[in-house]
C-alpha cells in the first residue's frame, strides 16, 4: 500500500512539474477590473508566471475549504466534547459510589464483590 502511495505521488509530482513547465508565461493579475479602477483612481496589478496563479488557486481553494469544513463540523466536535465531559463526570460518579459502597467493609470482600 505504500508503494501505491508513493507511486501516486510521484506521478502528481510529475504532472505538476510539466504542468508549471508548460505555463512559464507571465500574465497580469489584476485586483479590480479596468473600468472601475479608472472610476476609483486606484489599479493593482501584478505580473506573475501561469503556473503560480494556477497552482495558488489549487491552494487557496483547498485551504477555503479546510476551513469551510472544519467550521461546518462545530456542531459535532462540540456534541463530542460535551459526550466526553459526561463520561467522564459519570465514571468519577461511579468511582465515588463503589467506594461508598465497600466503606468499612473486608478488602478481599470488596474485591469479590466488584468482580461478581
């Protein structure tokens, strides 16, 4: 299974690197359009080679959406956390009770007893 990993892998690899090799060419980025940066009196705009905008596009939209994803799952991590609290507040309950329970008892009497 690992080979299939590392096999995937450098296949990605490979096709990114003739994908970048393949767009070299530098394009202008602009924030805002033509018309309207006329209009406001402020234009930014960057010249960078094709592959950088493409590959910072797959990035950008993968961090987008780790982040939409791990907003989306708030609900259930917090569902979790309070689940664990609980059992772990009802574990310290029953602790509490069995010790309650064997008070002033035989050691070895308690011990059988929480073993039946």
């Amino acid at each position: 299974m690992r080979y299939i990993r590392y096999f995937f892998l450098a296949g990605l690899g490979i096709i990114l690197i003739s994908a970048s090799l393949a767009n070299r060419d530098v394009v202008t980025v602009k924030l805002i359009p033509e018309a309207l940066a006329d209009l406001i009196g402020f234009n930014f705009s960057l010249g960078l080679p094709l592959f950088v905008v493409m590959l910072g596009g797959i990035a950008a939209g993968l961090v987008i959406g780790f982040i939409w994803e791990w907003l989306r799952e708030y609900k259930q991590r917090r569902t979790a956390s309070n689940s664990a609290r609980s059992v772990r507040q009802l574990e310290r309950e029953v602790a509490r009770l069995k010790g309650e329970k064997h008070q002033g008892k035989d050691e070895v009497l308690a011990i059988l007893d929480e073993a039946g």
